[in-house]
C-alpha cells in the first residue's frame, strides 16, 4: 500500500539552491514536523532531513555541450523522481531554480495533478522569455528573490510573490556595518572561482595569474581562496597552479569571512556576487564557459550585463570580464584600483549596500515553507 504520510518533494541541482533548500526545510520542520520530505539535494539539505534521490553533485553540469552528455542520465533521474512522486502519493512540490531540469519536472508533475512551488525563478528577463510561457502552464505559484521579477511576471501575465532573498537570513549578513572606510594594511585579495567543478577549472588559473601580477605591484598583499563545499587545497595542484605556498586556502565554512573582510574580490558570476554586495566588498565579477556554450549564450542573452549585483542594481555597478577578456593582465588591471584607492572603495561599498537594500526583508524562508504546507493542506 502507498505511504498515507503527508510528503513534499523538494528539487535543487546546484550548491546555491542546497543552501536556499536547507533553510526551508528547516522552516518545514517547525511548521509540520510530521511532513516526509524526499527529493534531490546536496549536503545541507540531506543534513536538514531530506530522504535523497540523487546528490546534487550528480547535477553540477556547466554549458551546453556538457548538458548534452549527460542527457540520457537526466532523463532517468526525472523518470525516477515522477515515478517516486506517484508512489507517495505526493501532492506538492518545491522547485529550486535549475530550469533545465525542474521545468521539465514540472510540466510532469502537473499532469499528475501535483501542485509545483517554483522558488528562485529561472532567469528568465536574462536569457529569454519563451520559458515564461512554460511557467505559467505548469507552476501553480511562483516565489521570487528580486523584487524586479514581480513586475516582469506580471506584464506577461503571470503572478510571482516577492518572498525576499534568503541571503538576507545569514547571520554573518547581519553583522555588517557601514561601508568599508579603510584599506586594510596589508590589503586582502579573495578569490571565488565557483562552487562547480568546471567553473573552478576555467576560473582559477587566471585568477592566480592576476594574483602574482598584483603581488608585484602592490606591497604585502594577502591571498585568500575561497573554496567552495567539496573542494580541498589540493583543488590548486588539480588545477595545474604550481608554487602556490603564498595563497591561503579557506574552507567553505569559513568563506563568509573573506568576503567580509577582503579589501577586494575576484568573483566568478553567480549568488557569490550578491554575496559580496551584502558584505559591501568591492569585486571584478567574471566567467568563462565552453565556445560553443559562450556562442549559443551571446545569442540569447537579452540584458547588458551578466552578474546578478549588476542586474539587481539596473546598472553596472562593478567590472565585468567574460570568456576572452578572462586573463590574468585584464583581472589585475581591473581589480587593482579597488585595492589601492580608498576614494574608490569606499564609493564602491556604499553603492553594494545600496543594492542590498533591493533584496528585501529576512524571511524568505519561512515565507516559501508556509506557501507550501498551504499548498499541502489545499490539496486534501
């Protein structure tokens, strides 16, 4: 016989939607301890008590000709998951941004009659609006992070709720003052290649490369590595950096505090620019993807920028490099004013805080785990 337990399946391919996952199932745990949560996460949310599928490393694909390879795989995971969903009886289900995979999921879901909860919304206003049709027919309701995403949603006929950004509920957030007033002696440099395999390997070589340009020109100058969950200091060996006893690894548990306290950033595109908007740091947002991938994306991208504390704040508020302007001369040559010009941080701080100020309110998730148990109860 079926399980009569009340479940919720919850979806996030990648470490940024793990991270946003684990604090709504912690939500869901206070608000219905009772309630069987299963899906595909990654190490946070298996801590906070999801039932695993899939680990989300099996998801951590970057680019089209990757995605490509791995078809056949997600093709099974899906068929897999909907099987599972129909089994338990699942009425509701959470979807956390990776559009590729849970706007497929969805559509199944749908014809099954389980309601979806779509959190973080594909970006959409970024990459072109013919998934906006697709979302209107398959998600029930949509919580957004940026309050922008209302007003885009709403033009084309679709109705999305402003939760807020989750960012917003990390402690270390809140304990950030004012705007950076003084370079610290002797300035800090962090790097964040990417919380993805791929990402690190194409990020992180001219990152060092830009770091041992700097160190020449900018006295005492300390390096820090953030590493993302799952990667170790061998990462720098694996990735060809030879001669690295100068740059200091830091854990992922520990990478709050580079971004606090780095007088600047090198920061792969991504959640870690906003990240580094709510510590008021300084950066050079880059990326690099596969040509083919990079081809394919210039000829969708529909807005001028590609960093999201650009996008948030509706101007470019720090430098941007993409594929071959990703070198170790352009990456010094951009960041280095941030790391010798106090007139320029401190224009800078204030200019990220203000675009923290566009995320909102904490809350975003409890916000999202109420919407879902309502969704639950509405569904019987």
């Amino acid at each position: 016989m079926p399980d009569a337990t009340p479940s919720l399946l919850m979806v996030a391919g990648e470490v940024s939607g793990d991270l946003h996952g684990s604090k709504v199932l912690a939500r869901l745990r206070e608000h219905a301890p009772g309630l069987s949560v299963y899906g595909i996460g990654g190490d946070r949310m298996r801590d906070e008590g999801l039932e695993l599928l899939y680990h989300a490393d099996d998801f951590a694909v970057v680019g089209l000709v990757e995605v490509l390879r791995h078809v056949p795989r997600f093709k099974s995971a899906l068929d897999r998951t909907v099987r599972v969903a129909e089994a338990r009886r699942t009425s509701a289900a959470i979807l956390i941004d990776y559009p590729g995979f849970n706007l497929v999921l969805a559509r199944r879901l749908k014809a099954r009659g389980i309601r979806v909860l779509y959190y973080i919304s594909p970006q959409v206003w970024a990459w072109g609006e013919g998934r906006v049709r697709t979302i209107a027919r398959v998600v029930d309701r949509l919580a957004v992070a940026f309050p922008f995403e209302v007003d885009f949603y709403r033009e084309r006929g679709v109705t999305a709720e402003f939760v807020g950004h989750p960012l917003l509920e990390e402690p270390w957030v809140g304990e950030v003052g004012g705007p950076k007033t003084d370079l610290d002696i002797p300035p800090v440099l962090g790097l964040l290649p990417g919380s993805r395999r791929q990402e690190v390997a194409r990020h992180l070589l001219p990152m060092i490369g830009a770091a041992a340009i700097l160190r020449e020109s900018v006295p005492g100058l300390r390096v820090r590595l953030a590493l993302a969950q799952g990667f170790g200091p061998e990462v720098l060996g694996e990735c060809g950096v030879r001669g690295s006893d100068w740059i200091e690894p830091v854990a992922a548990a520990d990478v709050p505090d580079v971004l606090r306290t780095s007088t600047a950033l090198l920061v792969a595109s991504g959640t870690a620019t906003l990240e580094a908007a709510c510590a008021g740091t300084p950066m050079v947002v880059l990326y690099r993807v596969s040509p083919l991938t990079y081809l394919v994306g210039r000829l969708a991208l529909r807005v001028p920028d590609i960093g999201l504390v650009n996008l948030v704040a509706g101007r470019r508020v720090v430098p941007e490099l993409v594929q071959g302007g990703v070198t170790a001369a352009r990456l010094a040559r951009e960041v280095l004013p941030f790391l010798t010009d106090r007139d320029r941080v401190r224009e800078a701080s204030r200019t990220l805080l203000a675009v923290r100020e566009k995320l909102g309110t904490p809350g975003a998730s409890d916000r999202v785990a109420r919407m879902a148990i309502s969704m639950i109860g509405g569904a019987g």
